[in-house]
C-alpha cells in the first residue's frame, strides 16, 4: 500500500488536469455545454416523476427531489462502472508509451464523473429550497455516506480494469447486471415502504447503492439518522475489495500492454 500512496501523491495532478481536459472535450462540440450534465438526469427526474407519481400515485413526500437524489448517486456510480471495463484499451495510446500506474486511469474518471455529479448537487440544493426541507445536524451522515459510494465504486472498479482487458464480454455482462442492479437499488421508490418486508433486509444489507441512496435520503430528506452499521460493515468490506485489486493490477500491469 505504500506504493499505491506514493504513486497516487505523484500522479494526483496528472488526474486532475486529465479530468479537466475530458470535461472540455466533452462539452466542445455541444451547444448546451455543461448544461447537458444537468439536463440528462433532470428529465430522467420528470420522466419517472410522472409515470411513478402521477400515473402509480406514489405517495412519497417531495417525490420529485427524492427520484433525483437518486438518480445523481446512481449516475456518478454506473458511469464509472462501465467505463472501467474498457478503461485500459481506451486509454491505449498513453499506456503503451510511458509508464502510469494504471489505478490512476481509474482515479482520473472518477474525478471527471465527480465533477459533472457536482452541478447535480446544486440542483438537489435549489430543489431543497423550492420544497422547503427542513435541513438537520444530521446532514453531516453524508459525509460516510458519501466516502462508501467513492470507495465502492473504485473498489469494483480495480477489477473491472483487471478482468476487462482479458474478457472481451465483460461489457455487456456489465451492462446486464447493472441494468439489474438498478431495480433493485430503490432509484424510483422507497425500499423500507414498497417491497415486502421479508425482502428489505435483504436489499439493505446486500445492497451497498441502496445503502448509499436510502442513507443520502433519510439525512437529507427526512432528518433521519441512516443505519451506520452497514456503512462501516461494507466500507471495511470495500477497502479489502480496494486492496486486493490493486495488488491484482500492481502485478498484472505489464502484461495489460501485451494483451491491448
């Protein structure tokens, strides 16, 4: 691990600017720019706001804010996801020149996928205001709420790295469980009050995004205190799942050349 800190204090600005270079790219060519980061989750919002809302008559107070809640966190988590199983053959022309510890990749997307994911946030907090929530002390759980989506995320996403430049159909396995993944994770309703009560235990505690999402809920939404012994449970769980990723790439980095 002492590695992993002195590669990460040494390449951190490499990241960064290489975030900051994608994000332009991005919004080059478009005429809506960075309004399209907003854009895409907000009518994804009024879309399932209405079929859920008005169409099934979800009771679910300030339903329009809870969706979106929903949507910024599971947003920021399937795009890193899927962009870590080609992340090494999309990268081919850096990786094959020079030397770059390759979990750096992986930090520079989530710094990219983190930034469009904070113009989100400032919508949540205009959303807040127009709904009138009543923010408490308790708001400051998202603070482990957040630090186990970020330290999830990257520790599945070592391994997507590793096995997805040996497993051509990594891809699309990918794509299905996370399409799965999503249903299951209570984007569009509330898990503790819609499913069958011999099935929430189950979701809440197999579940880490819904972990995530109803945590970021209760303490935004709700003043409510999120259940902060899973998040420790699956954030100790997710740092040894971090570890021994990196370890695989750390040992695997000369042959990913080979194979791309």
């Amino acid at each position: 691990m002492k590695r992993f800190w002195r590669d990460l204090k040494s390449h951190y600005k490499y990241s960064i600017q290489s975030a900051k270079s994608s994000l332009k790219s991005e919004i080059a060519n478009s005429y809506l720019n960075w309004i399209w980061w907003v854009l895409e989750p907000f009518c994804f919002m009024l879309i399932y706001a209405f079929i859920f809302g008005v169409v099934f008559d979800a009771k679910e107070p300030n339903f329009p804010l809870f969706i979106f809640v929903g949507l910024t966190l599971w947003d920021f988590f399937n795009r890193c996801i899927v962009q870590s199983v080609k992340i090494m053959r999309n990268n081919k022309a850096i990786v094959t020149k020079v030397y770059l510890p390759k979990f750096i990749l992986l930090v520079t997307k989530m710094i990219f996928n983190g930034y469009k994911m904070l113009f989100s946030w400032v919508v949540i907090l205009i959303m807040i205001v127009y709904f009138r929530v009543q923010l408490t002390w308790r708001v400051i759980y998202l603070i482990p709420e957040m630090a186990l989506l970020f330290l999830f995320t990257f520790a599945l996403m070592t391994h997507l790295l590793h096995y997805g430049v040996f497993l051509q159909d990594l891809e699309n396995v990918t794509s299905i469980i996370l399409r799965m993944a999503y249903f299951m994770t209570g984007i569009f309703f509330n898990i503790e009050k819609r499913l069958p009560p011999q099935y929430v235990p189950l979701l809440m505690k197999c579940n880490p995004m819904a972990i995530v999402i109803t945590g970021v809920r209760k303490c935004l939404l709700y003043g409510e205190s999120p259940n902060m012994t899973w998040i420790i449970i699956w954030m100790v769980i997710s740092l040894i799942i971090a570890i021994l990723g990196v370890r695989q790439i750390y040992r695997n980095e000369n042959s990913y050349v080979k194979v791309i």
